[in-house]
C-alpha cells in the first residue's frame, strides 16, 4: 500500500492541473468576450470608444492617485519642515 505521502502528492497534483484546466477555460472564455467586443467596436468604426471604455477607468485611478500622493506628500514635507524634523 502507498504511503500517505504519496497519496497526498497524487492528490495535490490532480487538483493542481484541475485548478490549471479551470484557469485556462475562464482565460478562455474572458479572451473570448474581449474578442468579440473588440472585433464588434471595430466592424462599426468605434474601435476608439472602446479602448476608451475599456481604459477610462484606470486612467482616472492612476490620475487620482497621483494627485492625493502629490497632496500628502506636500502637506507632510511642509509639515516637516515647520517641525524641525
């Protein structure tokens, strides 16, 4: 009889390459929405609109970030300066 380590290892690699079989079907089928959605912007002529709609969001993330980094990085350095430190 196999030891319980083996066991294990077979075990682990089976849910392993099910978890890789999983990963790889979404990954599909998301590839697959964006594919469509793409080629159905493009066949319209609005290939602009949706790289804008698909990148808006994140550019508006990196801009706020940006400007509250800039906002608390400025109030701290003031800050410091007046302190002394």
């Amino acid at each position: 009889m196999r030891s319980w380590k083996s066991a294990s290892l077979i075990a682990f690699g089976l849910l392993l390459g099910l978890a890789i079989l999983a990963g790889i079907g979404i990954g599909g089928v998301l590839l697959e929405e964006f594919l469509v959605d793409l080629w159905w912007f493009e066949a319209i002529g609005y290939e602009g609109y949706f790289w804008q709609r698909l990148l808006y969001r994140y550019l508006v993330f990196i801009v706020a970030v940006a400007f509250f980094f800039a906002l608390f990085f400025a109030n701290f350095w003031i800050g410091g300066k007046y302190l002394g430190t």
